[in-house]
C-alpha cells in the first residue's frame, strides 16, 4: 500500500522496458501517477495494454492517457510513417547516425505533457526512462538534453520546483535488467518491439538491444518472440 506521506512523482509510461523500470522506482520512493501519450506509433495498441497491465501490478491508481496528433502528422519517423519501413538492427555499439525510427523531438512533447499533470498534482519530480548507454543514439537521450529541459522547466513554470529526473541514463541495458529484477518490475507485461504487435519481431533495434541486454544479465526475456529469433 502507497504511503500517504510519500512525495508526489509523475512517471512517464510506455509500456516498455525501460519505463516499466522507471515506474517501479518512482513507486518505491513516491505516490506516483502514470502518464501514457499515444502519439499514432505503429503498436499504439499494443503499448497502451502494456501500460494498463504495469499500472495494474505496480499498483498505480493516479493515470492520465492522451492522444497527441501531431506526431503522426508530421511524420518523419518509421513509427509514425507506414511508407517508411522499420529497418532490421545493426546494432554493434552506439551508433553515430540517428535512425529511421527517431521520432522529431518526441521526448519534448511527452514531457510537456507529464510536467503539466505534476503541476496540478502538486508532485515536485517527473521520471522518464531514457537511457544514453546502449541506445540508439537518439538525441532526446541525452543527459545535456535534460540538463537543458529541466532550466525550461524552473523558468517556465508557477513555482520552479518541478524537476524531471532521468534514474536509468547512465545504465546499460543489462544494468537496467538486472535492477527491473530486483525492483520486481513486471517485464512481462512490456513491450519494445517498433514492428509488430502479436509477437516482437526480434530484429528490430529496440528488439535486438532487449535480446541483448537479458542474454547479458543471465535472465530469460518473458515476452513472445517470433519463432525464427533466438532466444536466450
């Protein structure tokens, strides 16, 4: 049970990998409430179940789900443009290019969103489980990014208080793994994959940087795969 006394937080929430984990710190430390921003990605749906199911275990009653159009229109990006194809991984470090599946400055309007909802809320800290290690090399990951957000934010709003806080930024992926485990973060109830929303298709970037991460903390992933993907 949420301790009444424990500070307000406002988590940003996927339904992947990383925010699951995210979540599950804010909830050990806050009374958090949980923000969910469809934006038409190509596994809108399915993110959207991922969400409901981790709010659900993580006992997160405080969620606010919107819709943001914009995205979709302005198009771009593999995971909002069906005539741009979600490329295979090929993945072998961080990358120097910024992939097909970069979303135009996606993180600024998700976090002007849960910023705004811990205004009303009264909650001093937003968390978002970007991560710079093992990414791939979006620029909305970065630490400078948030250092620079987080001005924005001390200017831009009543009080000045409020303070997004990027726990996982540093991690490897593995790393975030290991500490999902310990946490208990439902990692069976997220999804990564960019593709597909029956069964991750293991091949995209955000599939293969999963596989790997689990395969590297000894762990087996608890999501389907398609059958032809090697599991751990």
């Amino acid at each position: 049970m949420v301790s009444e006394s424990k500070s307000r937080a406002v988590v940003l929430l996927s339904g992947g990998m990383d925010s699951c984990v995210c979540a599950a710190l804010a909830v050990r430390d806050h009374q958090a409430a949980a923000v969910h921003v469809s934006y038409g990605q190509r596994t809108e749906e399915r993110e959207r179940r991922a969400f409901l199911g981790v709010c659900d275990r993580l006992a997160i009653r405080d969620r606010l789900m919107v819709r943001n159009d914009a995205l979709r229109a302005i198009g771009g990006s593999a995971l909002t443009d069906p005539n741009i194809a979600v490329p295979e991984s090929a993945i072998t470090g961080l990358g120097n290019e910024i992939p097909v599946t970069y979303v135009p400055f996606r993180n600024t309007h998700f976090l002007s969103v849960a910023v705004s909802w811990a205004e009303v809320l009264g909650a001093e800290k937003v968390y978002i489980g970007a991560v710079e290690q093992d990414s791939s090399g979006y620029p909305d990951c970065r630490p400078a990014y948030y250092q620079a957000f987080n001005q924005l934010v001390k200017t831009g709003t009543k009080d000045g208080r409020i303070e997004v806080v990027t726990p996982l930024i540093g991690l490897r992926k593995s790393e975030i793994v290991t500490l999902g485990l310990e946490l208990g973060a439902p990692f069976d109830l997220t999804w990564s994959c960019y593709s597909r929303e029956d069964r991750a298709c293991g091949v995209c970037d955000s599939c293969v940087l999963r596989l790997r991460a689990f395969q590297e903390a000894g762990a087996a992933d608890p999501v389907p795969y398609c059958e032809t993907v090697e599991r751990v």
